[in-house]
C-alpha cells in the first residue's frame, strides 16, 4: 500500500467552502481512481488553513497515476481557494491497523 501525504493552506475564510467543493468533487474523483483505498483529511486545531489530506492506494503505480494525471485538476478546481500550491510527499505504508490489512512489499 502507498500513500500520498499532501499539505496545503487554505485561505482565511475559505475552509467551508473548500470542505463542500472536497465533498462534492474532489472525493467522489478519488472513489473513482484505480487502486484508491481511502482519504483522510485533517485541519490543524490551532490554525484552520493548515491542512493535511492522506490519500491511500493499493500500489505505488496506482497513486503515481492518480499525482501525475488527476491531482493537477483537482488542485485548478480549489485553486481559487488555495494560499499556497499544495506539497506532495509519498510514503509505503508498512502496516496499516486501520484499514484491517497488512501492507504488502513490492517483490
């Protein structure tokens, strides 16, 4: 399992309207995407621009496609929301008690 952990700033102000746009566009978008397991999405308490979203996927391949073909749009779609352009790390996921599976290394 892969994750793509994506940091961004959401401008004073906007964080409703960046929460409605994420449910109505950016997670069906996800659910969509080969490989997609889950998305996790969380605001600092003590600032509320600052947020995190966690994007799991079953493979490497999988969350590449999604960073490389998809991300690009759905960033434009918030974009007029954003402060800053979003930071985009990825990680293998090693163990992963939440989602009841172990992570699989590539062979």
């Amino acid at each position: 399992m892969h994750m793509l952990l994506i940091e961004g700033t959401i401008k004073v102000g906007m964080k409703d309207d960046f929460l409605k746009a994420w449910e109505r566009q950016i997670l069906p978008t996800l659910k969509a995407q080969k490989g997609f397991v889950d998305e996790v999405l969380v605001f600092n308490d003590e600032s509320e621009t600052e947020g995190v979203g966690l994007s799991f996927w079953q493979t490497k391949a999988d969350a590449d496609r999604y960073y490389n073909d998809i991300f690009p749009m759905q960033t434009d779609r918030v974009g007029d929301m954003l402060a800053d352009i979003p930071k985009v790390r990825t990680f293998s996921v090693e163990h992963a008690g939440l989602f009841n599976i172990a992570a699989r290394r590539a062979a």
